[in-house]
C-alpha cells in the first residue's frame, strides 16, 4: 500500500526527479572541494542549485565553497536558502549558526530556547504552504462529505475537526513565520561592508554601514537600484543599492 | 628564547577546543607586535653582531618580518625558533629570527626599522644604533706597529702580487660537496672570494640564483689564509646549504663580488680583518667584479620501497610523543604532541599521518620550529600539536603514531614509532557549554558549537517532503478555489435534499412533468418497436401517476371522478376543458390497458399526441399552490 501511494505521488509529480542532481558530477564537484579548488567546485554547486531550487544540499554546498574563499556574505545567503529549504538538517542549521556566529550574529535569538526555536523552524516555508494547501483541501472534502451523508457526519465530525484545526493551526504557523529574520530578508553580499543611505539614491547621506554577511530586513523593493532596510536590532532603516544585497 | 610545546603550561582543555575556532582565521587579521634586539651595542669592524627579530601574535602562525635592504650590513639568517603557548583560552605565538650582521663600515650605523605585515596592518620595529668601531689589531697596528704593514708589503712582493695577472689577483669560487643527492637532503655550498691585494672598499656579495634548490644561509663567514701556487691569499668563506625539491637537474648559478682595489697597496690583505678595513681607510680605487663559476647538480630518484607512513622527510631523525592529560571527560580537550628532532630540512616537514581515532574528534595540528645550524648541519626540533576532544567514555586507546624518513647516509627508509597511549575517560558535560574566551584586545563570551564548518554534503536528492512541498507550493493558487467551490455545491445540494424531504408532495408536483415526458419518450420507443399495446400500458400509468403527482392523492385510490374532484378543489381555475381532456383520455387508455390486442400503432401514436397535448395544456392550468 505503502509503495502504491509512493508511486501515486510520483506519477503526480513527475518532474519531482527529473532536475535532481547527478550523483557522479556532485562527488565530482566535492572532490573538487576536497583537494581545495573551492571556486571550480563552487561553479558545480552554482549549477546545481539552477537547476533544482529546491535542493538545499547544493546551497549547503556552495555556501561551504563560499566560505571556504573567505566571502562571508555569499555564503550566508546560500546557508539562510539552505535553512530555509531544510531547517531541520543539523549540518545546515550547524554551519548557518558558524557562520552567523563568526560576523557577530546568532541564529537563535538571544533568550530564546532552543527547543522553542527549533519547533518555530520544523517545518520548512514550502512544507508550511503545503500543509496549509494540504489541510484546506482536506477539510473541504471532509465538510463536502459532511454535509452531503447525513449519515456518515457523526463519524466525520472528529476528523473535520482536526482538519479544521491543523488548517488554523498551518494558517497562524505561517503568519506567525513572517516575522522570521529570514522572511522578506536580504543578506549584505557586497565585499567588506555597505553603505546605508537616507535616500534612494547617491546624493542621499550615508549614515552608517552594514558589514557583509549581515542580515537585513526588505522593507521596500520597489525601487529600480535602492532596497529600503531595516535592521531591527539596531532600530534603523535606510537605503542600500540592490547589487550590495541579495535577497534570501 | 628556544621552548618547546612541552613546556607550554597546562591548558584548560575547553579553552584548547575554543582556541582552535580562531586557527583557520589565519594570520590574516590577527594582533601583532614586532620587536628587534641585538647582541651588542658596539661592535669592532672584523666582527659580526647577531640580530633577533620577535614576532608575537595571537594566532597559531605569524608572518616573516621583511628585512629591508641593509647596505651597511651583511646578513645572514640564522635560524630561528618558535614557542606557542595556549594560556586560558589565548593562543600566544612568538617566532625568534636570529640573523647574523657583518658590519661594512666604521661609524655609527643604523639598522632600520624590519616591518611585519599581516594582510591588513603593518607593524615595525624602533631603529637600532649600532657603533662600528676598528678591530683592536688594527688600532694597535696603527699606533706604532708599522712593521705588519711592512711585513705585508713583504709578502706581497714576495709573493708577487705585483707580478700577478689582474685576475688572479681577485677571484670567487663555488663548490658543492656533493655532485648528486636526494631530494630534500642537505648539499653544502661553498663561495670563496680570494684576493691577494689590499681593498679599498667593502666588498658586495650577491648570492647565486639557484634552480630546483632552497636555499639556507649557514653564517659566520669565515676568514682565513692560503697559499696558491706560491701566492698567499686572503680569502672569506660563505657557506648555504641546499636542498633539492623534486627530481632532476639542479643548478647554482654564478656569485658576485663587487670590490674596489687600491692602485697601490696600503692595506695587507692578510689582516684578519682586511674585508672590514676598506671602510676604515680612505681613498678611492678601481671597483672590480668578480662572478663564481656555476655549479650543476643532479637531484636522484628516492628509491622505491618507501613505508605507507613516508611523507618526503629525508635525514636523520627521532621521534617522541606526549599526551597530556593522561584522564579527561568526554568534550574536553587532549594535547598529543609527536617531536620530530634531527637532521634535515625541518621547514618542509610535514606532520606524520595522524591514526584512526573513532573515539576521538581530531582537530588542526600546529607545529612549532626549532631551527639550528650547529657545524654547518641544519637541524632542529619540529613539534606537532594536535587537539582531540574524546567522543565516548571508557579506557580508550590513542594508536602508535609511525614517522619514516629515508636516511641518505645509509640510503634506506627508516621507521619510527611513538606511543600507543592508553588514557582513561569519564563523562562530561553536557556540549555547548558557554565559555568565556579572550581573544586579541577584544574579551567578549561566545558560545562554542564547532571548530568549523561542517563538511559538504554528498546528497544528489533534495529530500521528499522537500521536494513534495516544493511541487505543491507551485500549483496555482486558483486551483484552491475549486475545494471552497465543492464545498459550496455541496451546502447547497444539502439544503435542497433537506428541502426535498421536508415537502415531499410539492416535490411530486414539480417533477411530474418532467416525468411524464420521459414516459412519453418510453412509450414513443415501444411503439417505434411494434408495440402499441405497451406502449398505450405506459401512457396509461404514466397519466396515472401524473395525475396523482399533481394532485397528491395515491395512485392506488385514485379514479377518474375523484382525480376530477381534487382537480377542481384544489386548482379553481382549471377550465372544463381541460378535465374533460383528462377524462377523455384516461377513458381511452384505460380501455387499451386493458384489452392491449385492440391497440394498434395509429391509436398509440394518436394518444400519445394527445397526452403531450394535454400535459401543456394542464402545465399553464394548474399553478403551484
């Protein structure tokens, strides 16, 4: 029954495999990395990851190759992508909160616990949206059913409870994700430190600088070359050029 | 200044594990801090002074101070030697470079400031004073011992340096020891520069380019006497060791000696200190170079049978190793240190090939060196660090550690061997402790999870659910209005079954037509077959069951008079013409319902007309109530 149901998802989903990446370029890419051709091997991971967006490992990977060639900030976006693909994966989670840690930043937020954390983080972003899409479908039919057999609602009325519920339940899980650090966010990627200006624009004053690697929220986009940022810890906002930052 | 890991004070092992976070930042933006100091103040023309250039910082590794030009000076590296100390949790690191000066001029001479760059900063030392004062031979000559001179003017033309070919007279040779060697082992290289006439001004050295060579200066130059060919020389001496890189041809290229000839003598060459003394005369002279001949050599194959632990060390060795504490808990830290102490190029030694350690989480290993070039045989101590945190809890085993080299003396590879080291462990605390780690200038606390980064990973296949969510997350969002749609028909259809039970006869009423037209359609087929016989029996029951539907009395009690009767009760405006149809019909219907032999296609097709007829006929009549 097992094998069936497997089988339905991948008939459902038949290009679910079809972009994953092959097992002999990938060893052939972590060779690479292993004899320390950090850059060749990150041109392979960089290719993977264009290839299956959702694969968090070749982020994971090339977030390594990053680091390994010292650019702190390249690699802390493709971990935050990685985390967001998988945040349950112990050695994404380990090297983001390494990484993070090594340009004055924390993954767990400071008085938080890290079993609350980790709960906060089980599901992915995708697994969240899923699940929401899951249970609304579920419930739906359950309510279909329901309200069609008469005779079969004493029986349904616990299940489209629990339906209901789990789909509340998804729905608050995901507003209440908006405000992950990661969510709407962008990592500053240009070398060494950017600018944070007053303005959209060069004439505007810079007031401060954010180091590489640091994590931003996007509080505007709208803009053809200034993302307008907050950085919450410090309570400030200002502008910084798109090609300083990658969004996550 | 020389120590050894040995003598580094006992660690806290957590601080070990944390000191190791900061060894892959390299020397890159570490502290440093620079600082010179010589022998002696004052030193007498025909001698040298050494010089030693301290580098501290708060990494594993620093950097080589950059010694600048030296002009006034000869200078020869002499060794040098390194201390790491890990002291509540701050690696301390201090390099030693000791270099030997030869000064080339009387006065007070300066030695400049010696710049060390980290990647980002420059630091540099104070500059050192150093007074350059005659040789006190060549004072007590001066003051009334002409006859050393004389005698020197004696040698000379006895020796005939008058007589001599100008290039005889000066002249530089090199000369290795040995034709062919190893890779990595030492070869000597002898410069000589001979001059039978006095000079006049401090001659320069430029050292050989050497080809598939290191080179390692091996000071003092040595000064000395000799007779060619019956002419007596003065002759100074400079010695470099060499070790070659890989196999094949290797080459010393051509010395120069830069000098300057008085045109008649006034200085004996045969003073001691004769190289050091044209700076204390004055005068010019012809300047004169002189180039060494070149030197080939031929680097052999190692030979074959090397040990699997053989990583390229050529010499002659001892091996030690210590393990320190001998008890611990699992998560903290373990200090093994292997020394490598002998003869060879310990610069390119490379740590032996740690054993498997299951039990133990195995970290970077830093090597301190210990450099030394007694009798022209470069030497020394290399003492490897290696931090392992002890996984499991138990009497565990750290295994033997092998080191091989091949000994070029006796041309075959050796074998060594230290421990193994047994080492009992308890059980810790729980990882992730906080520590509070002091590092360069800055004391913050951090929180320790791992020494790096984890390693890439090997999966070609982003994870199911992953990839499942990833497709659904995809689908359109419109696709989710189709459940809130069925949910929707659904109520509805509810409501209206509900509806349906709780008015039962006005749902008869509404659905009586429609009945009665598919009946008729039935009947149209039988008689489409040749059976008007059944189908006038259609007809017959369907305007029955019409009837009734409209009525809403049972089929079972209904007769032409009572359906007649209900009709005008219950719908007062039906016309009489209309009951007088219905009876009409049901009259002939039932008459051929019950004799279905009289019935033939005319007479079907004729009542089926007329049933049609009468059902629109009664639909605009009877109005719902």
């Amino acid at each position: 029954m097992k094998k069936k149901i497997l089988f339905a998802l991948f008939a459902l989903f038949p290009v679910s495999g079809a972009g994953a990446a092959d097992r002999n370029s990938l060893a052939g890419y972590n060779d690479l990395y292993k004899n320390g051709s950090y850059q060749a091997a990150l041109e392979g991971y960089k290719e993977i990851t264009s290839k299956e967006p959702y694969d968090p490992y070749a982020f994971y990977n090339a977030g390594n190759a990053y680091f390994r060639l010292n650019k702190p900030g390249p690699a802390i976006l493709c971990y935050c992508k990685a985390f967001r693909l998988d945040p349950r994966d112990p050695d994404i989670r380990a090297n983001l909160d390494f990484a993070l840690k090594r340009t004055g930043q924390t993954l767990v937020p400071e008085g938080m616990p890290r079993a609350l954390h980790y709960v906060y983080y089980f599901l992915s972003d995708l697994e969240l949206k899923a699940a929401i899409t899951l249970f609304w479908w579920l419930g739906c039919l359950l309510l279909s059913v329901y309200a069609l057999k008469t005779d079969l609602r004493g029986k349904l009325k616990r299940a489209l409870t629990a339906s209901g519920l789990l789909f509340a339940g998804t729905l608050l899980w995901f507003i209440a994700r908006s405000s992950s650090p990661f969510n709407g966010a962008a990592v500053i990627t240009a070398e060494g430190s950017a600018r944070l200006l007053s303005g959209p624009g060069e004439s505007f004053k810079a007031y401060a600088t954010l180091p590489e690697a640091r994590l931003v929220k996007i509080l505007d986009d709208t803009d053809d070359n200034y993302y307008e940022v907050g950085i919450p810890r410090e309570g400030i906002k200002g502008w910084v050029q798109k090609t300083a930052a990658e969004k996550i | 200044m020389a120590t050894n890991l040995s003598s580094i004070r006992p660690i806290r092992p957590a601080y070990a594990l944390l000191a190791l976070l900061f060894l892959a930042a390299g020397t890159a933006s570490a502290a440093l801090s620079i600082s010179a100091e010589t022998d002696k103040k004052s030193v007498e023309i025909n001698d040298s002074l050494y010089l030693t250039v301290t580098v501290l910082g708060d990494s594993a590794s620093v950097p080589e101070p950059e010694l600048p030009r030296m002009d006034n000076f000869n200078v020869y590296s002499s060794g040098r030697s390194q201390n790491i100390s890990i002291v509540n949790g701050r690696i301390n690191t201090s390099v030693a470079f000791t270099y030997i000066l030869s000064p080339r001029f009387l006065g007070k001479q300066k030695i400049p400031s010696i710049p060390v760059f980290n990647g980002k900063e420059k630091y540099a030392t104070q500059e050192i004073e150093i007074e350059v004062v005659k040789s006190a031979a060549q004072a007590s000559r001066q003051q009334g011992a002409p006859g050393r001179r004389a005698a020197g003017r004696t040698r000379a033309a006895d020796g005939g340096p008058a007589a001599m070919r100008p290039e005889d007279a000066l002249y530089l040779t090199a000369e290795t020891d040995k034709k062919t060697a190893y890779p990595n082992e030492q070869v000597n290289l002898t410069i000589r520069f001979y001059t039978a006439v006095p000079l006049t001004s401090n001659p320069q050295y430029l050292p050989p380019q050497f080809k598939n060579l290191l080179a390692e200066d091996l000071p003092p130059v040595r000064n000395g006497e000799t007779v060619i060919k019956g002419a007596r020389y003065a002759y100074s001496e400079i010695k470099t060791a060499l070790f070659g890189l890989e196999e094949g041809p290797a080459a010393v290229g051509p010395a120069s000696v830069i000098a300057q000839v008085h045109a008649e003598s006034e200085m004996d060459p045969f003073d001691p200190g004769f190289f050091q003394k044209f700076f204390s005369g004055a005068g010019q002279g012809e300047t004169r170079q002189v180039k060494s001949n070149s030197a080939a050599l031929k680097i052999l194959p190692l030979p074959e049978g090397a040990p699997a632990s053989f990583r390229g060390a050529v010499g002659n060795f001892t091996l030690s190793a210590g393990l320190s504490p001998r008890e611990a808990k699992t998560g903290e830290a373990l200090n093994l240190s292997v020394t490598v102490t002998g003869t060879g190029n310990l610069k390119t030694l490379t740590a032996p090939k740690p054993p498997e350690m299951p039990d133990f989480k195995v970290y970077d290993t830093m090597s301190s060196l210990d450099i030394s070039k007694k009798n022209d045989i470069i030497g020394g101590k290399k003492v490897f660090t290696t931090i392992l945190i002890p996984r499991t809890e138990g009497r565990r085993t750290i295994p033997q550690i092998k080191f091989s080299f091949f000994d070029p003396q006796a041309g075959a590879y050796r074998e060594l061997t230290a421990g193994p080291f047994e080492i009992t462990v308890k059980k810790g605390d729980a990882e992730g402790k906080t520590f509070s780690f002091a590092h360069g200038s800055q004391a913050e606390g951090i929180t320790p999870l791992s020494s790096d980064i984890r390693y890439v990973s090997d999966r070609a296949r982003p994870p199911l659910a992953g990839r499942l969510a990833g497709e659904v997350s995809a689908l359109p969002l419109w696709l989710n209005f189709f459940p809130a749609a069925a949910v929707l028909l659904s109520l509805w259809l509810a409501r209206l079954k509900d509806f349906r039970l709780k008015n039962p006869l006005l749902f008869r009423f509404r659905r009586a037509r429609g009945k009665a037209r598919a009946e008729l359609a039935a009947a149209g087929g039988e008689l489409k077959n040749g059976r008007p016989g059944e189908a006038a029996s259609i007809l017959y029951d369907s305007l029955l069951s019409y009837l009734s539907d409209k009525s809403g009395c049972r089929v079972g009690g209904l007769t032409i008079k009572r359906a007649l009767s209900l009709f005008r009760e219950k719908f007062p405006d039906i016309g009489e013409h209309s009951l007088d149809e219905i009876r009409d019909l049901w009259e002939k219907l039932e008459g051929l319902h019950f004799s279905p032999a009289a019935a033939t296609p005319e007479t079907a097709r004729d009542l089926m007309e007329k049933y049609e007829a009468l059902l629109d006929l009664l639909e605009k009549d009877l109005k719902e109530r």
